[in-house]
C-alpha cells in the first residue's frame, strides 16, 4: 500500500504542536502562520479584568471564564486546521466544558471569546475574527486599543460574522442571550 506524503499543512501542524514554547510565551497557529507573543502589558490585562467582572456579576447565563484557553479551529477556505489562544473565553457554567479538557479543546460550546489588540492587532481584527467564526464560536468581542473601540462580531456564516456592531469607548455594547446585559466601557477610557 502507497504512503501519502504528509501535506505542508500537516508538517507545519506536527512542528507547531512539538513546540517548546519558553515559558510566559503563548504560540498560536493562525491561518498558517506561527505566531508567538510575549506576555500582555497590563493595560491589556485591565480590560479583560473589567469584562470578567461583569460578565461573572451581569450575566443571565452564570459563565465560566478562561484566560488564554487554546482551542482548536477547524479548518475552512481561509483556515487551516488553527490553535488559537483568545485572551478570555466564557462557556456556560452547567457544561463545565473546562473541566478534564486537553491543552487544545474543540471550540464547540463556546459562548464567546475576546480579543484585546496588542502587538500584532490585525491579526485579531482580521484573521482571529475568520478562524473563530468558521469554527462558530457565536460571539467574538474586540476590544481595539488603537481604534479606542469595542466590536461584538456575531452570527457566524462561514469564515466570518454576519453582523457587527461597534461603539467607541465610553458607550455600552448589547450583548445578546446567553449574557443578555449591555457591556459597559466607560472604565475602558
């Protein structure tokens, strides 16, 4: 029987999972690319602190957070099979999806994830926001730095949102079911 030669795909896969990233380096694969970034500063820090907080205190759902969970991404037109690490990401509690899960978990159940920019901020507006809707996280949350704004990316159809809404700092963001409660961002000022 014939051996199938491994694809480029399959080879940079192999090598980025055999990583040794050096500690308080995270390592992602996103859309074929490697990317490794150091630890966030801790304005960025803030802004996920002062989500968390609100989600886990306004929620109608009761959530459960991660900070910096690799998920798996299936693979689609512009995403090959991808290892994305959001900077938050909340499940439903009653699933308790978190718990005995692999470094890498699958992407189903995830409620939402957020992105804050740093370092490389196009590849959260452009190529994380593809990979998570392609895997159909139904909400993706960007908290952008630079632009002073924050975008709910929602209804995911293929390698992107549907629907997008964006408010400058300072104005409350709808977060729609399972959160069901505007995001306030005054204190992102």
């Amino acid at each position: 029987m014939p051996h199938e030669s491994p694809t480029q795909a399959d080879v940079l896969l192999e090598g980025f999972l055999a990583l040794d990233t050096p500690e308080g380096l995270r390592a992602e694969l996103i859309e074929g690319e490697i990317v490794v970034t150091p630890p966030p500063d801790g304005d960025h820090e803030d802004l996920i602190s002062l989500v968390v907080k609100q989600v886990i205190r306004r929620s109608l759902t009761d959530m459960q957070f991660s900070g910096n969970k690799g998920l798996k991404l299936t693979r689609g037109s512009a995403c090959p099979e991808n290892h994305a690490i959001p900077d938050g990401t909340f499940v439903p509690r009653e699933r308790r999806l978190f718990r005995g899960a692999d470094p890498w978990m699958p992407c189903e159940g995830v409620a939402l994830v957020v992105e804050v920019t740093s370092s490389k901020p196009q590849a959260d507006r452009e190529a994380k926001r593809r990979c998570y809707a392609h895997g159909g996280i139904p909400l993706y949350l960007l908290i952008d730095r630079d632009a002073s704004s924050v975008t709910l990316f929602s209804d995911p159809e293929g390698d992107d949102y549907r629907e997008h809404c964006t408010r400058p700092f300072g104005k409350a963001v709808a977060l729609p079911e399972p959160f069901a409660f505007d995001l306030e961002t005054a204190e992102f000022l």
